[in-house]
C-alpha cells in the first residue's frame, strides 16, 4: 500500500493544471504562440504564477477534440476542450519548475544548461538597463518567455529560443517612471533589443513585444550604409 501511495503522489506532482478568463483577442495571440512555438519545435511554457511547466511536443501526437453543452447549467454553458497526448518514455517531454528553482522532471541534468543560460541574464539586464534595477529580482522569478513581476496574473507563454534548447526571453517590466517596457534578452543575459519607449499598460508592453515576435522571422537585412 505505500508503494501505492508514493505513486500517487508522485502522479500528482507532475501533474499542472491552468484556468483563467481571457478575451478573445487575448486567446488568439495565446493560440498563435503555440502554433508558432510547434511549427519551429520550441517549447510550450506555461506558469500560474507558483510553477512553471516546459512542454516539448514531438512531431506524432494524438490529438482529442471534445465539444459539450450543457443546458441543465443556470447558465446553460458550452465547452470546447483539446487535449494532446504522446508517448514519453524517458520522460523528458514535461519539466515542472518552482519559482524558488526546484525543477521536477526525469531529464534535469539536460535542463541545466538552458536554466542557467536564463538565470544569468538579470545581472547583465541590470548593467545595461539602470531604470529596470528595481525590477530586476522580481521579473527573473516566473522563468516565463514573458517575465513579470510576482504580482502578475497567471500567463501562458511560449519560450522563443535556438533548437539548442538554449533560449532568450522577452521580459516585461515597469519602469521608475510608472511606464511598462519589454526588452528582449539573450540566454548569456545580453540585451538584444529594448522597445525604447515605455507603454501606459502592461498589456500594451506585451502587445508590442508580440508584436516582433510575430514580425521578426520576415523581416530582411537591409544595409543603409553609403
């Protein structure tokens, strides 16, 4: 019997569960990124604020479509469910990470490199960006795409990265001035790009930095030099 218990409660830890409301507009975009993120074989990451679950989806799946109505409800309420299935082995697929840095998968060993590709960049985010300094600790604690501060609602985010499994991140932060920026960081934690103005809104911050997202994988170089 305890054999049995242990397996139950090892079951429940890798288990991650993630309800919110969203608008519309806001679940398209949710729904782009990961069809951005399984087009280019990147992870899914998603976080409700405590933990943190990396998914890495392989090329077959199984996939469930479910829709439902039910009326007896007050109100009547209809349901639209997706659920994905795979084989996993090894279990490496599906990495659930705390935000104190407790990571709980059978493949932490491989995992070490891009955590700690994604840790060191606060350091040099501070040096290069003085009016993030009071924001900095916060922001490295969700470990999302989109990092944010302690407070923030829970979020879905894809992880842009290198098929090296080594990734940046967009972060998002408020500024000394009450204005929300993005800036985009590399895994060694250099500065890529900044949005090199504030927003009046967290989700206009979000909105600009999906934005390149969406535009940089077209975009061409184009040398202006006489």
């Amino acid at each position: 019997m305890a054999d049995s218990t242990d397996d139950d409660e090892d079951e429940f830890d890798d288990e991650f569960e993630l309800e919110r409301a969203y608008d519309r507009d806001e679940l398209a975009a949710v729904l782009r990124e990961f069809a951005t993120a399984l087009a280019a074989d990147q992870p899914l990451q998603l976080s409700d604020g405590e933990r943190t679950a990396t998914v890495t989806i392989p090329q077959r799946v199984i996939a469930e479509f479910e829709v439902e109505r039910d009326a007896d409800a007050e109100p009547p309420v209809a349901e639209l469910e997706v659920e994905l299935e795979w084989d996993d082995a090894d279990g490496s697929s599906v990495r659930l990470e705390e935000h104190d840095g407790a990571v709980s998968d059978s493949a932490g060993a491989d995992a070490g490199e891009s955590d700690d590709g994604a840790s060191g960049g606060d350091d040099g985010a501070a040096e290069a960006d003085d009016e993030a300094n009071g924001s900095d600790d916060e922001a490295s604690e969700s470990g999302d795409g989109y990092v944010e501060s302690e407070s923030d609602e829970e979020t879905v985010t894809v992880r842009a990265g290198e098929r090296s499994g080594r990734t940046g991140r967009f972060e998002i932060y408020e500024d000394r001035a009450g204005e929300w920026r993005w800036r985009l960081v590399h895994w060694n934690g250099n500065i890529v790009a900044d949005s090199g103005e504030g927003y009046t809104s967290r989700s206009n911050a979000k909105r600009a930095a999906r934005s390149v997202m969406d535009t940089a994988p077209a975009a061409s170089i184009e040398d202006l030099s006489d």
